[in-house]
C-alpha cells in the first residue's frame, strides 16, 4: 500500500470490539507499519531496536504514562516514544508498554519505522528522529457499524463538542488530553476523548486534534463510536463509558439539608474534565 500523503483506511468494528476493557486485557487496535523501509537482519539498527524494545517493554520509571528514548549511535540510532492514555493507571500503563514493546516487533517485521495503538497507548519506534514532530499522516478511522438513533441532533452537535475538548486538552501543554461527556441534545450519554502525544506543542496538537474531529461526520456518519487516529494524536467517542472507572466522578446526591461532601481525592493523577 502506497505511502504517500494521505492514507485512507475504513475498517469495521464490531460493536463487541473493545466494550470490555479489563486491567490486564490490552486492546490491540491498530497498527502503522509501512512507514519507512526495512532494516536487514542482524543489522546494528536491529540491535538497537530490540534494546530499545527491551527497556520500553520492563521501563520501571517514574513517567510512565509518556517517554522518548533512544538507542545507539548515529545512522544506527532507534529512536522510541511511549504514550499511555490520560486517563490510565500507572499500572495499566506499565503493562501496555510491555504488550505493545513486544508485540510490535511480530506484527511489523523488519521495518524501520512503526506505530503500533492499543486501547491503552501507543508505541512508535524509528530510525529516524520524530520526537517533537507532529506527524499528521497517515490516518485511520475506526467505527461501531451500530448508528446512532437521532443523527439529525447528534452529528451537528458531535464536532462542537469534541472541538470544546481540544480546547480543553491545549489548556494545559504537559497534558494534551481530555475527556467529556455531554447528552449531545439526545437520549443518551456520549463520552469523548481526545490526546496528542505529550511531545508535541500545543500549536501542533491543535492542529493535529482540530483536523481529527472535523473528520468524524465524513468518516463515520451516524456511527454510534468512532476514532480518528494518527502517530500524533487520538480523538474517540463512544455512547458507553470506554474510559477509566472512576474518571468521571458523580458526587452522591446530597441528603437534605446537608452539605455536599468535598470532592476527595478520587481524582488524582487523572483528567476529569467533563463539559458541565
Ligand atoms: C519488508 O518486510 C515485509 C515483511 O517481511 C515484507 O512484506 C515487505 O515486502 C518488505 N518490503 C521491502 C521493501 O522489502
Ligand atoms: C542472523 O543471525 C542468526 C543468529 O546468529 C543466524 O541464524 C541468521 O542466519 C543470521 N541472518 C542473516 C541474514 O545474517
Ligand atoms: C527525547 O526527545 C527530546 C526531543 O527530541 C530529546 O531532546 C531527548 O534527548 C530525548 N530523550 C531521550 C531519552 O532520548
Ligand atoms: C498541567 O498538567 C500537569 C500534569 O498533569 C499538572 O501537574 C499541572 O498541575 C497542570 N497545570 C495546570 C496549570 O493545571
Ligand atoms: C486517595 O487515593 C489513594 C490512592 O488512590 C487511595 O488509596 C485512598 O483511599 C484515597 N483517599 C480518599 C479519601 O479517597
């Protein structure tokens, strides 16, 4: 397949596909393998890969949820990056850097430059440096083949609010993410989520995430899910709660005449931005 500018995939989802997200389950999703040529066996590069591999994949560190690095020396070089979803744990993180560090290697065989996704992160090696790069193509769209059953209120609504989450995910540049969830003036919830990786600035993850949702009612009309999804950035949304539990937190009702107990500290570490 052609790699030349724009990279057009539509690829179906069974509704099935990624509604049961346990802990210790990594959703594969997609992968970009084609992005540059191949490496030959037993090469130095190849070398440097898999030492590259071997320490995203038992990676103890601190930031777990986002990291570069690289390995050897020049025109040998594996350049690395790592970015966990915003809304994961430490653990989920740790062990999605271990899944895709070693499974990248099996589904893109001797290639120089691949991206692989999970529901959880995403993992892009290359003999190139690409950290700070955004890089727009290629991309893929994903969608439920289940539609949504008000589309004369939903599409219209679905840009605004994902846009409102781009704004909300550049407020803060060591971020790069949220999430919401909104009724899209219909009878069921929607949950949003957009990230970039936390390399990019917020000029760039502008521009990548503003592309992406204004993409959703071309690619995915009526989907009752979709994600648009390129080695930069992520835009999502599903009409089930896909996220961490937990990263919406509904307060209890209050009981009357009682004040509302304060928000503890249920949220830590964890985006809960929500449009109300
Ligand atoms: C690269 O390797 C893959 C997998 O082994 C193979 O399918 C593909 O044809 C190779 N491409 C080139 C340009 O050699
Ligand atoms: C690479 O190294 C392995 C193990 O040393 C060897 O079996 C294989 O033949 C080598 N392949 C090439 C292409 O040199
Ligand atoms: C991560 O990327 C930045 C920007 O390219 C670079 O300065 C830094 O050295 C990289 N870190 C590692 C560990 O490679
Ligand atoms: C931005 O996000 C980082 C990482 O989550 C957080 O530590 C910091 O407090 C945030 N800054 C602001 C101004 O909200
Ligand atoms: C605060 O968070 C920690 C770690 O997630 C948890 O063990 C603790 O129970 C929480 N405390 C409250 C008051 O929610």
């Amino acid at each position: 397949m052609g790699y030349s500018g724009f990279l057009f995939i539509i690829f179906l989802i069974a509704l099935s596909f990624s509604q049961f997200n346990l802990i210790t389950a990594q959703t594969h999703v997609y992968e970009f393998c084609n992005l540059g040529g191949n490496y030959t066996a037993n090469s130095t590069f190849q070398t440097n890969l898999n030492l590259l591999l071997s320490s995203i994949s038992n990676s103890n560190s601190n930031s777990f949820r986002f990291f570069n690095m690289s390995v050897g020396r020049d025109p040998d070089t594996a350049y690395g990056l790592f970015q966990c979803r915003g809304d994961q744990t430490a653990e989920s993180c740790k062990k999605c850097a271990a899944t895709s560090a070693n499974s990248i290697k099996t589904r893109c065989p001797y290639r120089k430059e691949s991206v692989i996704f999970y529901d959880e992160c995403l993992l892009h090696y290359s003999d190139k440096s690409f950290v700070s790069t955004v890089q727009l193509d290629p991309t893929v769209y994903l969608f439920n083949t289940g539609h949504i059953s008000e589309p004369d209120l939903f599409t219209p609504k679905l840009v605004e609010v994902m846009r409102g989450l781009v704004t909300q995910a550049i407020a803060n540049s060591s971020k790069l993410f949220a999430v919401g969830k909104d009724n899209f003036g219909i009878s069921q919830s929607v949950y949003g989520l957009v990230q970039c990786t936390q390399d990019l600035s917020t000029a760039d993850c502008y521009r990548c995430l503003t592309r992406a949702v204004s993409e959703f009612p071309g690619c995915c009309d009526r989907a009752q899910g979709a994600q648009v999804i390129n080695p930069s950035c992520i835009s999502r949304y599903e009409i089930y709660d896909f996220l961490e539990p937990g990263t919406f937190v509904i307060p209890p009702p209050p009981p009357p005449g009682v004040a509302p107990p304060p928000n503890t500290n249920s949220s830590t570490g964890k985006c809960t931005l929500s449009l109300f």
